[in-house]
C-alpha cells in the first residue's frame, strides 16, 4: 500500500511518484489550498491538494483528524521560505493528486500535541497515546535495546533460554501473584518474581551461560519506576567470577550506549563499597552527578547539652551527620522550611542547619538557633571538617542512621536538582561488598527481582536473596558474627537508579542450609519451599552467578523518561489497574465454580456509635 515511509522523504526523492499512508495529523485550509500532515511510524511529511484535482480536493475537504489515508503524489521542493527545520521532511512536500480516505476517525479523546492531558487519559486511550512521535521513539528504542543486547550475549557464548511463567511459591520477599490450579483442586500456580532458581538449575545442568529477557511479577504497593509486571534482562554464568562478570556486563552497557546514544561511558566503571556509599551519600545507589556529601560528626556531638544531637550520637544504632550546601545562605526562610518537610517524608523530625555568614568572625559570623547548645571547639572543628565557606549553609540529620541516611540522601540529590548542581550526563557506579545479612525489617531494598529478600521469620534478613554466597574469607563469620559477613553481591547504580543486581550464589549444600537457618527458615520450609533446589545442590553444582538488569528502567533512563511506564506499551497505574482493559476485573461464579475458588465476602467496617 506504500512505496517509502512519510518520515523518510528528503531532497533525494524529489520529483519521485510516490505512494504514502498514515494518519492526519493535522488538516489545514489556507484559502483554496488544503494542507494535511501525513503521520506514520518514521514520522510525518506536509502533503498539499490543490483544486486543479477536483475529486482528490473535495475528499481532502472531508478529512478530519487521524483519519486514515492513502496519498499519491510527487516529491517536490517546498517554496522558498517555507521549509520546516524542525520536521526530517522540512525540505519537501508531496503534491497529492489522488487521496483515499481508508478509514474515518471520530474525534479523538485528545489531540497527540496536547501535553496537559492526564496519564489516566492517556492510559485509557493508549492506543492513541502511542501514536505520539515520543512514545514511538520510546518503543522503537526499547526494540532497538534489546536487540543490541541479544548480539552482545549471543556473540559472547550466552544460551537464550526460557524458564516456567507457572511455577511454585516461595518465600522472596514480596507478595506473589498466584493463579489457581483446576486441576489440581485447592492448589495455587505463583507467576515469578524472578527465573532466580531456575537460572541456577541450569547452570546445574551444564548451560554454562544463560540469559533471557524475561517477564517478572510482584504484587507490591507501586511507584515511578516499579510495575506489578515488568521486564529485566535475566543473566547468569558458570566458572566465572565475579570480577569476570562485572567486567563483561560492564562492556556491554558502555557498547549500548556508544551505538544507541552516542554516549561514553567510563572505562572501567568506578566502584565504590556499600560501606562508603552510605557514609558519604546515605545510599547505597548514590548519584555521581551530585558533588554534595555527607560528612560524619558524631564524635562532635557525644557531650553536647543538645539531646537532639547528643542522643543520637551516643546511640550505636544512630548517626548525625552534616551536609554542605555551597551558597546555601541564599535560600529563603520558606525554602528551609519546604526542605524540612521534604526530609519529614523519609521519617526525619526536623532539620537543623547553621548559616555561614563570615567563617573569619568564627561564632559570631555564624546563625543558628542551635548554636548556643555547641562549644566553641565543636563548632570550629565542623566548620573545618565540611569545608564551609562563607555563604555556605550547613544542613544536619540526627537520628537513627538508617532515617538520616534515607532523609539526607534524599535532600543532597533534591538540592542538587533545584540549585542547577548536577555535573555531568552519566554517571555509573559498581556498589560492591554489601553486608549479607541485615537485622529483621525490610529497608526499602529489593529494586529489582534479583533482589528480592529473604524470609522475615528470623532475626536476619538478606540483603539482597537467600542465595545470594557470602565472601569465602567470612564464612567463619556465619557462626560468630553474621552481621559483619559480607556478600560477593555487586550492584549497576546508574546516575542515582540502580539498573541492574546480581551476586554469586550458594553452591554447597552446607552453606545454603546455614544462610536458611540464620534467615528463619526451617529445615522442613526449606524442603517444602527449595527441596529441588537444594537436591540439585548434592549433584556436582559448579560455582556460578549473575545478574539482572531492570530493563524498563534502562530504558527509563536512556530515554529520558520520567516513569517506566513512559517506556512500556500498555503499563498499569499507580493502582495496579489497567484503564483500557478495565482490569482486574471480576470474572463469572461458573468460572470461580470451576477453579474450586469460593469469594469471601469483604468484612464491613462497623460505625462507630454516635
């Protein structure tokens, strides 16, 4: 139905008799000449009829927007003046001479050039939504992605394989989505969160490389950059290490973005230990791009008459820590206050700050109302230990460590993003040398499906997963001291996202039984939950590891994208829900009758008497 796309006419097709379809885009009538902008995948060419072509010019007065059309025509230069730079085609317009309306369109919800249209609207509509140039180049980008993915992999000796969409439950963390059996009554199908153990399986069964670009599910409460179903690129390897790992994967993030975005990532990728990112960012996927730091100054505070400082710093659990803002004194009263309830998302009860007038005059260049609760040698000695200037301000975090470093790590990147104090285009990171277990509770971790964390019925919980292997010199420390264990987990952080986790995992039998153990997970759990795992294990398992990487969230990045649902075809709301298909949606008593699966009704909240 077409010799060439709309969007790739040029100055070389002029005078060509071309066949074009698409949709309207828009339909102008400029005083007996009718103007309509042909829209299709590779983008979109002026098409002009005149009323020399009487039949052609009375249905060209017909067509509304997104009406579907065939045009033929010749290519031919437009006048003088009247190129559009900001159009591929900007040079040319096509003369049509005939015009075949090959579908009408009723008024769309919303014109494709409107950017105040709600994402409920555009969700809703999302066939619509996609025709936008944006969207498109999005899609066709994550096409693009992948498929540069798969050559990388395919050329390096990886096996493309799939693994079970219906598989068993077990204890990863978040909720799974189950799917009841007919067959077998009164028993459930789990959708994965991740191939975690089958990929393991394989490299058990010899595979030696694996991937797999692969749908994951979790039934969690939903943000910016997390679905109840996404995407990530499913990595593991045999006799490899995981210095090889980091190494290869590290090329082929730097070869997708060199061919797809022109963009030259370092060579090598920094690493920095989770130990270190958390005291000098407060995150253990820190943005690069942010010069700001966190500098420790418990020691400062230990005997200050200030409780708010001094409990904390006295405190084993607790921190309080400084951060720089250069120029901070500029900042108004109501911006301070903003910033203090910004920190108050993340738990923190307030934030104290000291401005830095005139460093020279020591106190008396200084303002605060906290000032008056720190000796002399404290304050000088902070002054020098953050390297404040005069203008500069002075921002404090005292709390548990775990709510400063979530509140100030939140505040350095805020600060950077409203003050113009980012630095650079890309920054990537290798977080290595995580703990491998962490106290009871659930810190937030878990981005990815490699990271879905282990049982909370002990004491511990794992960081990253229950397979994840500790480090061979602290196995000792299993039995002595798990706290202090380090995992040989390594984490992609991406300008502030972590794109991709991964670890070497367990492969004896002995150590998987003890992580289970220290994780609250009993031996007869473990069997009912892992026992073909764990079976698998006694039969010659080699050392293996890997990785995944959250594609959608790749994508995110690299498209500049504010969401991961900017990125997928047809995502869910903030709600789990979908707005084009309505779903999830109740389905029939005879279907339910069917899967032996009885609703019970939900319980009525009583009201309380007046």
């Amino acid at each position: 139905m077409r010799t060439q796309y709309c969007g790739e006419l040029n100055a070389s097709h002029l005078d060509a008799e071309v066949t074009l379809v698409g949709w309207a885009h828009r339909r102008r009538d400029h005083g007996g000449v009718i103007f309509i902008d042909l829209r299709d995948r590779e983008g979109r060419v002026q098409v002009v009829f005149d009323p020399d072509t009487e039949e052609t010019f009375a249905t060209a007065e017909r067509v509304r927007s997104e009406y579907v059309l065939q045009v033929k025509g010749r290519v031919r230069r437009r006048p003088e003046g009247t190129e559009n730079p900001d159009m591929a085609t900007g040079e040319v317009e096509v003369l049509g001479k005939e015009l075949t309306i090959i579908n009408a369109s009723e008024t769309p919800p919303f014109h494709l050039d409107d950017d105040s249209v709600s994402e409920e609207h555009r969700l809703r509509y999302r066939y619509i939504d996609l025709r936008r140039p944006e969207m498109l180049q999005r899609i066709r980008l994550r096409s693009e992605v992948t498929r540069e993915l798969r050559y990388f992999l395919d050329s390096n000796g990886f096996l493309d394989i799939e693994t079970p969409i219906l598989t068993r439950a077990t204890p990863e963390g978040a909720r799974d989505y189950l799917v009841p059996s007919r067959t077998h009554p009164g028993e459930f199908f789990a959708l994965p969160q991740s191939p975690q153990l089958f990929k393991q399986l394989l490299m058990m069964s010899g595979m030696d490389r694996y991937y797999q670009i692969v749908r994951c599910f979790r039934d969690e409460d939903l943000r910016a950059d997390r679905q109840p179903e996404f995407t990530q690129l499913d990595i593991e390897t045999a006799f490899m290490d995981e210095d090889q790992i980091m190494t290869l994967m590290e090329e082929m993030i730097r070869g997708l973005f060199d061919k797809l975005l022109g963009v030259k990532l370092d060579n090598p990728f920094p690493r920095m230990t989770y130990q270190e990112a958390m005291l000098r960012f407060g995150s253990d996927r820190p943005d690069l791009r942010v010069a700001l730091e966190l500098v420790d100054v418990d020691d400062l505070m230990k005997a200050v008459e200030f409780k708010v400082f001094s409990g904390p710093a006295n405190d084993p659990e607790g921190r309080v820590a400084a951060l720089r803002l250069p120029k901070g004194c500029e900042l108004t009263r109501k911006e301070i206050d903003d910033y203090t309830k910004f920190v108050g998302i993340y738990g923190a009860r307030g934030l104290a700050y000291i401005k830095v007038n005139e460093r020279a005059k020591g106190r008396e260049g200084l303002q605060s109302p906290i000032l008056k609760f720190l000796p002399d040698e404290a304050v000088d000695t902070l002054m020098q230990r953050t390297g404040a200037e005069d203008g500069d301000l002075v921002f404090f975090g005292a709390d548990k460590a775990h709510i400063v470093n979530e509140a100030l790590g939140a505040l350095r990147v805020k600060l950077a993003e409203d003050r113009g104090l980012m630095e650079g285009d890309w920054k990537p990171l290798w977080v290595v040398d995580f703990p491998m277990f962490e106290k009871g509770g659930d810190s937030g971790r878990g981005e990815t499906a490699e990271q879905s964390r282990g049982s909370p019925g002990g004491s511990w919980t794992s960081l990253h997963h229950p397979f994840t292997a500790p480090k061979e010199e602290h196995l000792d420390l299993l039995e002595t001291d798990p706290g202090a264990c380090h995992s040989r987990a390594y984490d992609m952080v991406l300008n502030g996202t972590e794109v991709g986790g991964g670890s070497m995992r367990i492969f004896r039998t002995e150590v998987q039984r003890h992580v289970f153990e220290l994780l609250g997970i009993s031996d007869q759990e473990a069997e009912d939950k892992f026992g073909f795992l764990l079976t698998a294990l006694k039969y010659g398992c080699p050392p293996h590891g890997g990785l995944a990487f959250g594609l959608d969230r790749l994508l995110m990045l690299m498209s500049g994208a504010s969401s991961i649902r900017e990125v997928m075809a047809f995502p869910k709301t903030q709600t789990a829900s979908c707005p084009l298909t309505n779903a999830p949606s109740e389905v029939s008593d005879a279907q339910l009758r069917e899967l032996n699966v009885r609703l019970r009704k939900p319980v009525e909240k009583e009201t309380p008497a007046s």
